[in-house]
C-alpha cells in the first residue's frame, strides 16, 4: 500500500519512496511478459488549495521477449511523469495504491525490442539475423525483381 499521511502534510511537504513487490501491478504472466522486479516509486507530497499534490516517479523491470528475435531480455520501465491532484481530501491518510499502479501500467508498452536496430528472425528459415546471414534474402531479391515486372505491366 502506498499511503500519504494528510495529517502529516499540513505541517510539511512530503517525500515518500519506497518499494512494493511486483504483485502491485495485478499483471498476469505470459511467455512475453513477466513483471517480476520490485516496483519502486519516489514521490512527493503537498498541499496545494486544501487539496493533495503528488508527483514524482515509479520504475519496475519487466522480463520480455523481444518482439523481431525472440530473445529474453529484461527491460527497466519508467514513468517519471507522475502528477496527480485530489481535491478536498478529509481523510487523515490518502491511499494512492491504484493510481500508481495505473502510472506504472500505462509506461508499459505492450511490444518490446531487444534493440531500435533488432534485425528480427528471417521470416523464411528462422535464422536470428542478429547473428548470421541467411540464403533467403537472395530469394527475395529475386522475388523483388517480379514485382518490378508488375510494376511495369501497370
Ligand atoms: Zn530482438
Ligand atoms: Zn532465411
């Protein structure tokens, strides 16, 4: 849970950091996706016209499998934008628990890449490009060359 003491904040603003384990977020595994890091968050509080300012950061690291090669990697996801207002709060302590889990689950792209350049498998012969040539790409010069011919027909 992760909580701002109101009553605290009316005399000071507020830091708050702290880590939650990944089970915060309430996301179901799958082979491409694992969320098994600590979410870790970093946060400050005030007061701002009687109501409750937040803002700040919250990271995890996702474990994935890059979309193009297949490879498992794991991923370190951010969202330092953080910036939440709650008006009029007459509880002594503010639960923000769900909103940063939403701050957190909107950072996570639902496609991951190894990298930018990831060359990907050859859709032909399944080779990981990022480590060898393959053959087929002459064939699919050859292939190109039949579209031209198309191209021209037109
Ligand atoms: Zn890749
Ligand atoms: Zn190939």
């Amino acid at each position: 849970m992760i909580k701002i003491n109101v009553l605290q904040l009316e005399r000071q603003e507020l830091d708050i950091a702290g880590t939650e384990s990944a089970a915060l977020l309430e996301i179901e595994d799958t082979e491409l996706m694992q969320a098994k890091g600590k979410v870790s968050y970093q946060l400050h509080a005030s007061l701002v016209n009687r109501g409750v300012l937040v803002a700040g950061s919250v990271k995890t690291v996702i474990h994935c499998v890059c979309g193009r090669c297949v490879k498992e990697f794991d991923q370190t996801v951010e969202n330092s934008s953080i910036c939440r207002y709650y008006e009029e709060v007459t509880e002594p302590e503010l639960d923000i628990t769900e909103d940063i889990r939403e701050e957190m689950l909107i950072s996570i792209p639902i496609n991951y890449l190894c990298s930018e350049s990831c060359k990907g498998l050859c859709p032909h012969c399944g080779i990981d490009l990022n480590k060898k040539k393959c053959k087929c790409h002459e064939e699919k010069t050859g292939s190109d060359a039949w579209t031209a011919l198309d191209d021209l027909k037109l």
